[in-house]
C-alpha cells in the first residue's frame, strides 16, 4: 500500500478546483457589472423623479420668494443624460430676466455604464408632465435597462 497521492492524482484535484474557481470568478464579475448597471439605474431613476417632484411643487431655494420671478415663471426642473454623465438642473426666469438654466447636480456614471442618446427631460409645473423620451442604459456584460418617460411623465424601465 503506497501512502499519499500519484501525480495524476494531484493534476486531477488542481484542474478541477482551478475550473472551479474561474467558473465562480467569472460569476462574481458578472453579478458586479449587473450590480452596477442596476445601481445606475436606479440612482438616474431617483433623480428623474425628484426633478419631477421639485417641478410639480416649483420648490424655491431658500432665500428665493415668488415674488422674484416673472408669473407663471416658477422653476421647472430636469435631468440631462450624456453618456457619462447626468445633470439635474433647473430652468428659471427672474422678474426683468431672460431664462436661465442652473445646474444643481451633476453625476459621473460608472466606466462599466453608458447611456445613449443623449437626452434631456424637463418637466412642466403643476402636472409633472414633459416630453415623451426614451434612452438606453448600457452595461459592460451586454445587459442593458430601457428608460421610457411618457408625456405625461410616467416613468418606466425595463431589462432588454
């Protein structure tokens, strides 16, 4: 009775723990990359709302009164998509003014992300409502998320 293993014996074990192993490093790269396309998405979905949400209201800044801007020229707020970035700004018109557009934020997406078109949606005071936009988030696995906004500013996403 020989004690220990043969070589073959040894070879056999390593390649199938080394499979093993790449099978699940690539599982794990996988999920990562989805992890962040889905994070993306939900992070631009958020702030597309929020815009919505601060333009249905025509949230002011703190030291901003009504009074500062011409009728019915209340903030409308929006989101602008590049395909390595995403603004939420906000269009105004200040009593003797002609328009302006203010950022408020801006986001860098991730190098495994991009979105196309480019795109920007601006929503309408009262009614949330804007123009019907559709873009496409893309991840670094082929996966990738449709946005839909309707015109009357329903937002929708779907996997393709």
């Amino acid at each position: 009775m020989s004690k220990g293993f043969s070589l073959i014996e040894l070879v056999v074990a390593t390649s199938i723990i080394a499979t093993l192993s790449l099978i699940s490093v690539l599982s794990i790269v996988r999920f990562q990359k989805t992890t962040i396309l889905d994070n993306t998405t939900a992070e631009l979905d958020s702030t597309i709302h929020l815009a919505q949400s601060k333009s249905v209201s025509g949230e002011l800044l703190e030291e901003e009164e009504p009074d500062d801007f011409e009728e019915n020229g209340l903030p409308q707020y929006g989101v602008q998509v590049s395909s390595d970035e995403y603004t939420m700004f906000r269009d105004i018109q200040r009593v003797g003014e002609s328009s302006t557009r203010e950022t408020l934020e801006s986001y860098s997406i991730n190098d495994f992300v991009t979105i196309s078109p480019t795109a920007e949606v601006v929503f309408s005071r009262i009614q949330g409502a804007t123009s019907a936009t559709t873009f496409t988030i893309q991840g670094a696995n082929s996966e990738s998320r449709q946005v839909i906004i309707s015109a009357d500013g329903q937002i929708t996403i779907q996997r393709l």
